[in-house]
C-alpha cells in the first residue's frame, strides 16, 4: 500500500511541477529573451522528473536602439550580480551612471577584460558587430563574454532572466544582432495544448485516488466484520 500511495504522490506532485512551468512560461511570454522551461523524465531523480530551459532562439523585435542587442544561437551573456558570475540572454542593455555597462536588473555585462565600461559612457557611439565586439566613436572597447551551456540540465533560472551553471562552458557559436531584442521562445498554442494534457493527467491521478481510497474503506470495513 504505501509503494502504490508513493506512486501517486510522485506522480501528483510532477503534474504539479508541470503546471508551474507552464504558468511561469505565459507569464513571461512578452519579457525579452525568456526561456521556456521544459519538463522531461530524469531517472536519476527519485522524483522522475527535470525541467530545463528551451534553448531555441526567439523571434526579434526591432528596436533601433544601440544598447539593445538580440542572441542568435544557443548561447548567454555572462553577468556578474554581488561578486557572482551568472548567465542572462536578455539584451536590454544600460549605462550607468559611470558608463558601466549593466543589464536592466543592474547586473554588470561582462566583457573579456571584466565589467565593460564604455569611454564618454552615454554620449559614445556605441556599436556592436557580429561576434560581440563592442566600439564606442570607433574605438574597439571590449568584446562581450559569450558562452553556450554544453549540458542544459545545468542551467537554473534564477528569475528576472538570469541563471546559473553547473557544467562545462563552451566558447560560443552565434551571432549579436544590434538594435533588435529577442522574444520569449514561448509558444502559446504549444502552452495551451500542454496545459490541457497535464489538467487530465491530474484528472487521472484523482481518479486513482478516489479508487484506491475506496479499496482501503472497503478492505477496512471487511476487516472490522471479520
């Protein structure tokens, strides 16, 4: 008895976990460069269950905007927040007050050298070609620090579009697009279709309560007239 309450348990509470990512996914459906998460089985885990980021590109959004750069291939920027190194894949780029280069959470972008710092900070003209390279009135800067994730089991949002990293880091294969954001690689009819899966795989799951519960009151039941 207690295997089969385990099962159900199990299988609940990943039903669960699925119905959270998919909430978190439509809620972050319009924030810039968003990775939807996925659920698969892990039969290393007892629960059974892993959930990773998407890594298929989103759609772009033109924007025009110099500090605005999009990602094209599998790969993340990589940030420092408090001393630590994480990776983002939002390209909506500030300047600081100091003409630091930051995230729009704040989190400085990291460049070969560390923090990128663009000389003359906001009256700079700020270009950025393919592979990342960033000049300010024609003087190359820096380079934005690139990295793919070679294991997307590794990567662990954090909210607010960062994550971090358990695995190797690889150099990266991609290009940056300047003046264009990337979307959120949500699909909504692919949302809607895995929503209405999971809401009968938790049908069923109730259904296998209700049954097994009315085993146990009827093999108690048999036990007390016995």
């Amino acid at each position: 008895m207690t295997d089969t309450l385990e099962a159900i348990s199990r299988s609940l509470a990943n039903e669960v976990r699925t119905l959270g990512t998919i909430s978190q996914n439509v809620a972050n459906a319009h924030t810039p460069g968003y990775r939807a998460l996925r659920t698969g089985p892990d039969f290393a885990d007892v629960a059974g269950l892993r959930t990773v980021p998407d890594q298929r590109d989103g759609g772009l959004t033109q924007t025009g905007r110099p500090l605005d750069i999009a990602l094209r291939g599998q790969g993340f920027l990589v940030v420092e927040r408090d001393g630590q190194a994480l990776l983002a894949r939002s390209g909506a780029l500030r300047l600081d007050q100091n003409g630091q280069l930051t995230t729009a959470q704040g989190e400085a972008v990291l460049g070969m050298g560390g923090p990128i710092v663009i000389p003359n900070g906001a009256a700079a003209k700020v270009r950025v070609d393919a592979d990342g390279r960033i000049w300010a009135d024609d003087r190359e800067v820096d380079q934005l620090r690139l990295v793919s994730a070679t294991s997307p089991d590794g990567v662990t949002p954090l909210g607010a579009g960062t994550y971090t990293y358990t695995g190797e880091l690889q150099p990266w294969q991609g290009s940056v697009v300047q003046g264009a954001l990337e979307r959120a690689n949500v699909d909504a009819a692919d949302e809607m279709l895995r929503l209405m899966e999971t809401t009968r795989h938790i049908d069923s799951v109730r259904r296998a309560i209700s049954t097994y519960d009315q085993m146990l009151d009827r093999g108690i039941n048999n036990l007390g007239n016995n």
